[in-house]
C-alpha cells in the first residue's frame, strides 16, 4: 500500500489522517468543531452565569431602564457582596440623581463616575434611577 505524501497526511496526537480519505477528513473535522466547541464553552458559560445572575437579582422590573444593566458591571447586584463600590439596587431614586448630577457637575470628586456621569442625560439617570428604586 502506498503512503501518501507529507501534504496529503495530518498527524494528530494519537493518529495520523490521510486527508485523501474522505471519512478521515470527516472525522478530523468533526474532532476539530468538538475541540472548537468546548473551548468556547468555557468562554460563554461562566459569561452567561454572570448576565443571568445580575438579571434575575435585578427582578423588580422585567425591562431595565436603558444603560442601567451597565451600572452592574461595577455596583454589586447582590447584598452579599463586599465592596467599595455602594449597591444601587433599593436606593431611593432621588438620591441615586443627586449623586449623578453631583458627579456630572465635579462637585462629587471620582476615578470614572464623573465622565460616566456625563454621557447619560437627565432622563436617562432619572429612569434609571426609578429602575433601581424599585428593585430589592
């Protein structure tokens, strides 16, 4: 039987493939999407576990307000967590402007909440801001 020539041939770890045979080519391919496949699991699983987690903690309202899901990226959804950064979630919604609009104008010194201040109107931190007051 002859050998097919380098370029013809793919050695994995355990086996060589002929890729002249078309149910080698199969096989390598189908390990090859599986290998694929279970790397971008580890990626977007624990990504899912992390929106979901912030959604369902965030239940009072089934729509939050535009731009109040990016709030979450630093204050904590959950009362159990430790931190710096205080929880939104519950906090009375006039407070919640006050402080926007402290940030906004730099009378409330920051590391980023003053230029995140500025992107977001008047409308947009006052309904965010009822969002979060009516979340528990």
């Amino acid at each position: 039987m002859r050998r097919a020539s380098a370029s013809a041939r793919f050695r994995s770890r355990t086996k060589t493939y002929n890729l002249r045979d078309p149910a080698a080519v199969d096989r390598k391919t189908s390990a090859l999407l599986g290998n694929i496949a279970m790397n971008l699991l580890w990626i977007f699983v624990p990504a899912a576990t992390v929106l979901v987690s912030a959604t369902t903690g965030l239940a009072g309202s089934p729509e939050p307000a535009v731009g109040a899901m990016a709030c979450s990226g630093c204050h904590p959804v959950g009362s159990g967590v430790e931190t710096s950064v205080p929880r939104l979630a519950g906090r009375k919604a006039d407070e919640i402007v006050a402080q926007m609009r402290a940030f906004r104008s730099g009378q409330r010194g920051a590391t980023v909440m003053d230029r995140i201040a500025k992107g977001y109107s008047d409308a947009e931190v006052e309904s965010i801001a009822e969002w979060y007051e009516a979340q528990q």
